[in-house]
C-alpha cells in the first residue's frame, strides 16, 4: 500500500511541479525522443496528463488494495484503469482549455461612425478631446475637425488618425 500512496502522490508533485513551471519542463524534456513522435500523440504525453495517470493509478490501486482482499495484482489493474480514465479526462480537459478563443480585440477601425461628445473644445486648426465608448468602455481621445465644435456637443468619428486620436465631424439635427 505505501508504494500506491507513494505513486498518487509522486503525481500530485509532478502536476504541482507543471502548474508552477508552466512548460518549462516540457520544453526541457521535449525533445528527449529526438523529435520522433513531436505531434503524434498531440499532448497526450505532457506532464498533467501523465501526472493525472500516476495519481489515478497510485490513490486507486490503495483504495483497492486496502478495502478489498484482492492482491497487488488486481490493485495494480484496477489502479491504471483509473489513471487512464484521469488521463484521458486530463487530456480533453486540456485540449477543450487550449480551443477557447476570446472575443477580437478593439481596433481604431471599430470606432468610425461611432458617435461621442466634446469634452475639450476643438479648434478648426488643432486637437480637442472627445469621449466615445470602445468595446464597452468609456476612452478620452484626441480629436481633430475641420470646423470648430464647443464643449459638450455631439460628434460622430470619421477617421482613425492614430490610436489615440481621431478626426470628428459635428452631428446635425
């Protein structure tokens, strides 16, 4: 039984061990088979898969063998079955995680034809400061018209002229 609480927890140190370095044993242990099998089994051989498999098979394999009169063979057995259903679980778990996506991040192109207000005035011959909304949040830029537009009055952007600044036309009602 010591050696099974021996192996589950080898696994759990191992799977403490690749949350903490992130890669860096991996990146390390990577090419150990000389780049053969580099993409075969797609990730089924990274570290918390194979810590999930010696945790299973150490913590299952000693609740087998000390609630059952079965021997060390069967614990064994039943031990890597568990490790591989762990494996596996870690392994989907682990694909699913690297296939979330984020939603795109905002451009200066997602601004044209939004409408904000004036909060500095700006002159027909320098920059003001507008606020508009981008991506839900509230953000001052530098604003340049060809006609000047007070404090407090509606603009819609027109062009992007860089990522902090923009030209503005007045809104017409």
């Amino acid at each position: 039984m010591t050696i099974f609480l021996g192996l589950g927890i080898a696994g759990i140190v191992l799977l403490t061990l690749s949350l903490i370095f992130d890669g860096i044993l991996e990146g390390l242990f990577g090419d150990a088979l000389g780049g053969l099998l580099n993409g075969f089994f797609d990730g089924l051989l990274s570290l918390p898969v194979i810590a999930g498999f010696l945790s299973m098979l150490g913590f299952g394999g000693a609740i087998v063998l000390g609630t059952t009169d079965v021997g060390a063979p069967v614990a064994v057995a039943a031990g890597a079955v568990a490790g591989i259903v762990a494996a596996w679980l870690t392994w989907r778990l682990s694909k699913a995680l690297m296939r979330d996506q984020t939603t795109a991040t905002p451009r200066g192109e997602d601004l044209i034809g939004t409408s904000g207000s004036v909060v500095t005035p700006i002159p027909a011959d320098g920059y003001g400061e507008v606020l508009l909304r981008l991506a839900g949040q509230t953000v001052k830029f530098s604003a340049k018209s060809a006609v000047p537009i007070e404090r407090g009055a509606e603009v819609w952007v027109e062009a992007t002229l860089s990522t902090t600044s923009v030209t503005v036309r007045p809104v017409e009602r």
